[in-house]
C-alpha cells in the first residue's frame, strides 16, 4: 500500500486560522471530511495520527510514536537520552511512504520537527467528528419524546 500524503509546508495563515475558529457549520461536507480523514492517516498504524505528529524531511508526517517504533527497529541499539552509548551519534530509518532514508542526530525522532499544522488540524477534525455525532443524537431524542418518534417509518 501506497499512502501519498501530501501536505504543502504549514504556512502562518492556516496555522492561525485553525487555532482561532470555533466548529462552523458542517453539514453536507461528508465527501470532504471523508477525503481529509484519509490525509491525516497514519501509514504505520494506519489510524489517524496521534499527536505529536513529526514532519520528516521528504514531507511526509507520522505519529512520533510511530517513527520512534520503526527508528527503534532500524537502529536496536540507539538508546535515546542516554548520550554515553550512542558511539555513532547518530541513526537513520527509512520513510514508510516514499523510502527516503531520515538521518537523525542523538536527539532521534525528538530532533524531528512536528507539524502543528497536521495537529490542529486533526483536532478540529475530532471536535466537528464529535459535535457531528451529538447532533444527531440530540435530534434523535427530541424527536423521540416530543413528537412520539416522527424519525421512524410510519
Ligand atoms: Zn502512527
Ligand atoms: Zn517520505
């Protein structure tokens, strides 16, 4: 399988316009949220991404945790913070979407650069997700005990 994620580098303007903006109106973009759901896939655990989310230098982003697991297997005798028994001072892994080797420093995956662009994003995604699923629980009761349940067939 071949997840072409493609994020654009975050830009200051999406940045702060994620951060300040309450759920807007969400109806009838189910084909749009179902499209942006499969970009914040992970192509490791193929969950949607956990925070934080690293960046690695071919664009492509995972879970920390993730990379840290791949890097782990890659290099099994990097320790991370403890600098004494890093002879090499240094590891790399490969990315699982395109390949590209990522050399990391003794920081390891910590040295990654995150995208909070990728992380606010995923939080707006889960609170419209949740404020979705409330509506229509809402709208289900009501409808229940006012009008006797005008929801169900007749
Ligand atoms: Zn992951
Ligand atoms: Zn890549």
């Amino acid at each position: 399988m071949n997840f072409a994620l493609g994020f654009k580098p975050p830009t200051a303007a999406a940045a702060t316009a994620a951060g300040s903006s309450g759920p807007g109106p969400g109806s009838g973009s189910g084909a749009t949220m179902e499209n942006l759901e499969k970009q914040l896939i992970c192509p490791v655990c193929l969950e949607m991404f956990s925070k934080p989310v690293i960046i690695l230098p071919c664009q492509h982003n995972l879970c920390r945790k993730c990379a840290n697991d791949i890097f782990q297997s890659a290099n099994p005798l990097w320790q991370s913070r403890s600098a004494a028994s890093v002879a090499a001072g240094s590891g790399r892994f490969r990315c699982p979407s395109c390949r590209h080797e990522v050399v990391l420093d003794r920081h390891g995956v910590y040295g990654l650069q995150r995208n909070l662009l990728v992380e606010n994003i995923i939080d707006i995604y889960r609170q419209q997700e949740s404020s979705r699923r409330v509506n229509q629980q809402v709208k289900l009761l009501l409808c229940a005990s006012i009008n006797g349940g005008c929801c169900k067939n007749k």
